[in-house]
C-alpha cells in the first residue's frame, strides 16, 4: 500500500480533516500540502538511512516496538508539543538541520503559508515515520508465519517478528485498559540506539543490507504520492 493510500485511510479516513481543524485549514488544503510534503519527506528518509546506519537501525527499534504505527489512528497525538519536538528531530535527522529541511519542504510547497508550513513539517515527518513502521507490520507477520513453517530464520523480518507481534499483544491488552495519552517514541529510539551498544543490536546491524532497506520502504516509496 502506497504511502498516500495509507495516509487516506488513517483513522477511518478522518486525519486530514482532525489535522486540518487543530491547523485552522480546510480539509483540502491540508490534503494537497501533505501529499506533497510526505512524499519528500519519506524519499528523504529513505535517502538519509541509507547513508546513515544510525537512523536506519533507529527505524529498526521503532518497527519492532510495535507502536509507532499507532500514530496513525490517533491524529490528534502528533499536534502536542511532545510530537511536534519528535517531528523536528525527524527532520534535522533526515535534512542535516531544522532549517535545511524547512528550505527543501518550501520547494516542495512553495504555496502554503510560512508558519504553515514550520507546523506541519514535523507533523508530517513524524506521521512518514508511523506510516513506515505500519506499512512493515503485515509483511513481517506474514515472514514470520513463513519462517515457522520452514522452521528456519532469515533475514530483517525474522529478527523482529516475534517483537510486532508481542506489540500486537500488548496493543489488544490496551484497548481494554483505561486509555492515556500516547507518546511519541522516535526520539526514544534514536537516543537508545546512540547510548546504548548491545549485542543485539550489533549483530541485527552486521545482517542488515541495503536490500533490508529497500524491503522496509518498499510499500511506502512504490506509487510515490499516489
């Protein structure tokens, strides 16, 4: 599923219009600006992680822990000043600087207002992150069904499996527990990943190829903006 397609149908097809009212723009306007402003930002990502292992890996923890993509159903949650915080680390990651990825987004968007768009920039690089880890879940699910009946293990989606679907559990236990305000988890997984050095993560990053990459973005990239 393309990463437009995915973003229609975020919270039963209402995140456009939850953003557009905590923004004050109409539905339509913030439709168009985000179709625009995601693509580049995925493609960015995508570009970034290649060169930055770091992030990738950081990308890694945030798909196993299994919550990220909850963000998606929750549009409200990613316009706190929390999220807005995580949304510009996202973007001086991926860009170099806060600044630097203002600029690019502009070309990108020459159209929407100036505070506008210093808004929405982290809204939308915190929602490219969600739709990547939610975007990944299904084929994970589905290469660890494959793995067991083989009884084998390969690969990015063997290692993490088991992690998604713990996050299934846990997901399903919340639902039926008094429910509370979520928060976001990117700047977590980054200063985790640079803090912390264990074996694990050293071996999943020894076993990672760039083909790992391309499977990871691969839904999201295809059909860019369609």
């Amino acid at each position: 599923m393309s990463l437009m397609t995915l973003l229609d149908h975020a919270a039963g097809g209402t995140l456009y219009s939850e953003l557009a009212q905590n923004l004050s723009l109409d539905e339509v306007t913030m439709r168009n600006a985000m179709a625009k402003l995601c693509p580049a930002i995925a493609a960015a990502l995508h570009d970034q992680a290649a060169k930055d292992d770091e992030l990738f890996q950081s990308l890694l923890d945030l798909i196993e822990d299994g919550e990220e993509a909850a963000t998606l159903d929750s549009p409200r949650s990613v316009t706190s000043a929390e999220a807005m915080a995580d949304g510009a680390r996202i973007l001086s990651d991926v860009y170099g600087s806060r600044e630097r990825a203002v600029a690019a987004l502009r070309k990108v968007e020459p159209a929407l207002p100036e505070n506008d768009l210093n808004t929405l920039g982290p809204i939308c690089a915190t929602i490219v992150v969600a739709a990547v880890a939610k975007a990944n879940q299904p084929m994970a699910l589905a290469a660890a069904q494959s793995q067991q009946a083989a009884g084998g293990k390969s690969g990015f989606f063997g290692a993490v499996a088991s992690a998604i679907i713990a996050g299934i559990i846990s997901a399903l236990v919340k639902q039926f527990s008094p429910r509370r305000r979520r928060t976001t988890n990117y700047s977590a997984a980054r200063n985790k990943r640079r803090t912390s050095r264990s074996r694990t993560a050293t071996t999943r990053r020894s076993g990672t190829a760039s083909a790992s990459l391309e499977n990871v973005f691969k839904d999201i990239l295809n059909n860019l903006g369609k």
